[in-house]
C-alpha cells in the first residue's frame, strides 16, 4: 500500500508538477526579490556577477601513472545565465564539477578559477556559492518548512517578525505549498530536489552548482525541476552551472550556453543557438526530429564512434573556440560580505534542530533506548537467581552487571551507522555555508550528556535494582559511574563515524574497541598475567574501571550470608560483611578488591571519554575543512602536451 501510494503521487508530480510550478511562477515573486523587501541584497553578489576558469587541468596518480581528466578546459559565465555541462561517460563533467567546487581530492587540479576575479577558495565558496548533490541529503524526520525555517535562522535572511512571511513565499515559489508540512522523508524525488534549490535560494548564492539535478527523476518531474533551475538563473539572478546526462529536447533547449565534453577536453563551448550550425559546419549536420544532445553525445562518444574522428572534433575546437567566445568587457571585481549567524545564535539553533531530531529519529537514541530497557531486562530474568544475597551467587550478580553495561555498549556499533550518515549531511552544510562544524559539535555535546544518564536509569533501575535486588544505596554513585562508562562507548562511537568516510570500516572499529574492552578488562584475564605489550590497553579501556568500582559499591553494601565450606564454592567468606566478601571475590577476580577507587575511576573515565571526544572533534572539523586547492602554476608538460599530440595526428594524417 505505501508502495502504491508513492507510485501515486510521483505520478501525479509527473502530470502536473511543471504546469502547477509555472502557475506559481505568474503569481509570486522570486525568492530574491521576496528576501530584498525584509533585507537589503542591493549590493548582493546575484545583481552581477561573473564566474570564470581558464585553462583547467586535472590530473591523477604521479609520474608515469599520472592520466589527465581534464585537459585545457576555460569558460566564462555571467549573472543570469544556466550553463549544462554535458557529456558521454567518463567525458570528465562530474570531475570538472568537482574542481569548482574545490571537492577534487583524489587529485591535482591546475588552472584558474574565479568569481569577480577573486580566486575560488573555501571560505568564498562557503559565502558566495553553493552546490546541490546528485542525491539529495535532507533531514529524514524534519518537515520541509522546518527545513527551510532552520536555513533561514541559519543564512540570517529575515527578523524572526518576518520569518514566517518569508517561509510562506518560499514555499509558494517553488511549488512546495501542499508538501509543507510532510516530512522529508515522504518526499518524492522532484520535491527533494526542489526543497534543496529553495534551500540554496535563501542563502542567495552568487554561483549554484547542480550534479546531475535530473538523475532519477521521470520525465515530466526532469522537465518541472530543469524549469525550475532556468528560472532560478533568470529570474533569480544566479549563475546555474550543473552536469546533466543526455537531456530531453525540452530541457535541453531551456539552457543559456552548453559545454560539450569529451576525454576531458571540449568539443564545444558556448550559447546554446550556436552549437547545432557549430558542428554542421565541421562536417555534422543535424539529423532531422532528432534531440540536439543525443547528436552532440553520440559524435563525441570515443566509446561508439571512431577514436580518431573524436579526436579530431576535440583538435578542431582549439582551432574554432575563440570564434565563439563572448566579450564580457569590464567586469565587476571583487565580492560583498555577507552578515552571518553569531556562533552563539548558531549554537543554539542546531540545538534545537538536534533536539527535534531526537524526538523523531528512531534509530540514533529512542531506538536504542527501547533496546538497553529490554535487552538488559532478558538479561535480569536469566541471572534472576543471583537476586539472592548468598555468596554463592556472587559470581552470577557480577557476571549480570557486566551485561548490564556490556550489552548496551556494544548497540554504539549502530551508532557509528546513524552518525556517519548525519555527518555527511552537516559536511554538505559546512560546505554551503550554512553552518560552522563548532556549532554542530557543541551543540551535540551538550545534547548527549543527560541521554547517558537517561541510559543508565533505563538499564539499571528496572533489570538491576528491581529484579536482581542491588542495593538502593549504591544507586546514585553506580549510575555515575555507568554514564560515565557509556559516554566512553559513545564518544569512541562518534570518532570512528568521522575517522572513516567508510561507515563499515567504522563499525568494524568500534567493534574492535568494545571487543578489546571485554579482553583488556582485568576480569577475564588479570593485569599480571597479561603479556607485556598488551598491558597498555588494561589502562585505556573503559569497562573494567566500571566493573571495579561498580561491584566495590554493590558488594559493600549487600548483606551477605556466612559462608563456612571453603572448598564448595570460589568465593567464600566467614563473614557475611560486604568487604571480606569483596576481598574473597578478589582472590577469585583479582581486579575486586575492597578498596574505595570510585572517586579514581570515575575521572579516568571522564578523561578517557575526553580523549575520545577531542579526536571525534579534531576529526570532524578537519574533514569538514579539507578542501581542494587548485594551482595557478600549470607544469610546462601539461599545457604543450595537447599540441604534441595534435602536431603527431596531423604528421600521421599526412604520411597516410
């Protein structure tokens, strides 16, 4: 039913999404001029502005496995205009995109980029520019107006008097009104991909970049969205640069110029009218009732078409290109600074957004809650016999407090899944922009701390206290230091989500870890017995310094039975005194004792659980900001490689 249901309405997205949006169109304003009547944009980057690179190289591997991906590649693009950077497989389109976008780390880019002529780099990227992923990365359980309410809190585009207004025209402009309220989650893949355009809208960008914004779209939704992208440069006043597969003739014809790639180098470059003449001109007319990019895609294809022909097209364009190359004169220089959201202000808008997140996401936290209150209470009804205070059953209370905790640290492992998918999201935020890593962190920090406690009580105060009969008395002192423990787990659980872009090598880590804090814990094998270069991770692993203090604070206080047969049972004390029975169990654990090291374990705790949030921190923020820079410097062998190769084609040509 639910199947049938999203069918339904992609369906209904499909028939009538591009007529409804065009009537929206005719009856409200841009968003740009919408955010100009609560806040001055007169100086906005959007009113005029020119993204420019020349002579792009991209380069992978070193020396001689070094391949170029992107050979001599230049355009210039005005405010206003939507640029489709097209392309068969493998032309080097989504590469290209990626060395604008300063995301190319799996090699080295050369040439120049520029917007205003001020070099492309990170922190104008984050103010002036902004990029929409091929697939859409939203918060699954935040409705689409509290999506665009926390964006604007976020950008600063309106007092919180006009906030809602601003929403309401929004919503309205971009054909969003009758999904305002649904989670986005329930979306279907136009509306996704026009709740994250209206995203970038608010942020009013000077440079939008799109991979892809059709892929996986039907036709009619492609149609709709591709519309929506050519209003926005016209309209809006942005520069619409995006990649796009093989579009229809509808969508195709809506774009100002066209980039024609091939083996990483242009076939063509320029307006849109110009391209069908360009290459009847070189000896490729246009078929008739055929779509214009299909054409341009199956002569350029080195995989279907002949190689040498391809390469031809590609050497003739070096000969023609400046022909249809526009003069844009004098260009504005420079770029606006724009008002951002105070790190305080920051701090505490994500707070709220994390906070709703919480309630809603039944994963990361309330999930898992529901799994430590019933997985430790299985656990209570199978050790239930160690209920009674007899030293016979020590063993058995001992063993059911270490599931207590064990059973819930190791479900950290879906932690790593659920944070490592959050933490792609907020790398797309930080990338636009949006937010500052700072505020996410902090923001999580504090959130996570009372959730630790709330753990604790669910895992302890039913299953332990209840039904295994531990002493009241040691409640208090024992969920501390239980806390203190599984924020341990959770903070390690946050590291390895960030410390690997592979979310199964994190899991995989993390299990390791809490592996390693049963094997490492003292209570399987003792510290003296352990050979020596494993006695390190005795000392940094949480759970032993929680099962030590937290058996000292439940023994002490359990009024034990006497004991008198020695050779019955391991543990075996005359006295029915908490602390003789602690010192018996030790001769049995010998990491038991019944010396008070609670005040002790609780700091090493916190200062293991601090270690491994400042590498959760240090880690996140520095992928956050890693960001590729592009050399000015282009090798002498890169820029004269390309006319080698045209000089050996045409002596070649002329041998033959």
């Amino acid at each position: 039913m639910v199947e049938i249901d999203q069918q339904n309405q992609d369906g209904e997205e499909a028939g009538g999404a591009r007529q409804t949006m065009m009537q929206k169109r005719r009856s409200t304003q841009s968003v740009k001029d919408l955010l100009k009547s609560v806040k001055n944009l007169a100086g906005s980057d959007t009113e005029e502005s020119v993204f420019q690179f020349k002579d792009l190289y991209f380069v992978v591997g070193k020396g001689d496995k070094s391949k170029k991906i992107i050979t001599n590649v230049s355009h210039t693009i005005k405010s206003g205009e939507s640029v489709a950077l097209m392309g068969p497989s493998g032309a080097g389109k989504t590469s290209l995109l990626r060395v604008l976008t300063l995301d190319a780390h799996f090699g080295t880019p050369y040439g120049e980029v520029a917007l205003n002529g001020v070099p492309m780099s990170a922190e104008v990227f984050n103010e002036h520019c902004y990029i929409v992923q091929q697939v859409d990365k939203h918060w699954p359980y935040i409705t689409v107006r509290e999506s665009l309410t926390f964006a604007a809190q976020l950008y600063k585009v309106a007092s919180p008097n006009e906030l809602t207004a601003v929403i309401d025209g929004v919503l309205s402009s971009m054909g969003l009104d009758s999904c305002a309220d649904v989670r986005c989650a329930g979306l279907s893949g136009g509306q996704k991909r026009r709740l994250s355009i209206a995203i970038a809208l608010l942020k009013q960008p000077a440079v939008l970049f799109l991979d892809e914004p059709t892929s996986g779209l039907d036709s009619a939704s492609s149609t709709a969205v591709a519309a929506e992208m050519q209003r926005v440069a016209r309209d809006e006043g942005v520069i619409v640069v995006c990649t796009i597969h093989q579009p229809s003739t509808v969508v195709y014809s809506g774009f100002d110029q066209v980039m024609i790639l091939s083996r990483g180098r242009e076939a063509f470059t320029g307006r849109l009218p110009d391209a069908v003449p360009y290459f009847d001109s070189i000896g490729y007319p246009l078929p008739a009732a055929t779509n214009p990019s299909e054409h341009f895609l199956d002569i350029v294809n080195s995989d279907f078409s002949d190689e040498d022909e391809v390469r031809g097209i590609l050497d003739l364009w070096q000969t023609r290109k400046a022909e249809y190359t526009d003069d844009i004169g004098e260009t504005k220089k420079g770029l606006s600074t724009c008002e951002d959201c105070g790190l305080m202000d920051e701090v505490k808008i994500v707070f709220k957004r994390q906070m709703l997140l919480v309630t809603r996401d039944p994963v990361l936290y309330i999930g898992r809650a529901a799994i430590f209150a019933v997985g430790t209470l299985v656990f209570a009804l199978v050790y239930k016999n160690s209920r009674e205070d007899t030293q016979s059953q020590s063993q058995n209370k001992f063993w059911c407090n270490i599931w207590f905790m064990g059973m819930p640290a190791n479900m950290g492992v879906v932690a790593v899944y659920t944070l490592n998918d959050e933490f792609k999201s907020l790398l797309l935020e930080v990338k636009n922009g949006m937010i500052r890593p700072q505020s996410y962190l902090l923001s999580k920090f504090v959130m996570v701390i009372p959730i630790m406690f709330l753990f604790g009580i669910l895992s302890l105060l039913i299953p332990g206290y209840a039904i295994i009969s531990f002493p009241f008395s040691s409640f208090g002192l024992v969920l501390v230091l239980y806390s203190a423990c599984f924020y341990c787990y959770e903070s390690a659980a946050e590291a390895f989500s960030v410390l690997s872009e592979d979310v199964i090598i994190g899991m995989l880590n993390f299990m390791q870890f809490w592996f390693a804090g049963f094997l490492f814990g003292g209570f399987l094998i003792p510290e003296k017995d352990l050979f020596w270069p494993f006695k390190f991770f005795y000392y940094v692993m949480p759970l032993g310094y929680y099962v030590r203090s937290s058996t000292y604070l439940i023994f002490k206080d359990t009024d034990w039975d006497t004991c008198t047969d020695f050779s019955a049972q391991p543990v075996c004390s005359a006295s029915g005194d908490g602390h003789s029975v602690l010192d018996a169990f030790g001769r049995v654990v010998p990491l038991i004792s019944s010396e008070d090291e609670v005040a002790k374990d609780i700091i090493i705790l916190i200062a293991i659980a601090a270690f491994w949030k400042i590498v959760y921190f240090f880690a996140a923020i520095s992928v956050s900001k890693k960001t590729t820079k592009i050399s000015s410097q282009i090798p002498v062998s890169l820029s004269t490689e390309v006319l080698v190769e045209a000089a050996e084609d045409d002596k070649v040509e002329a041998e033959t």
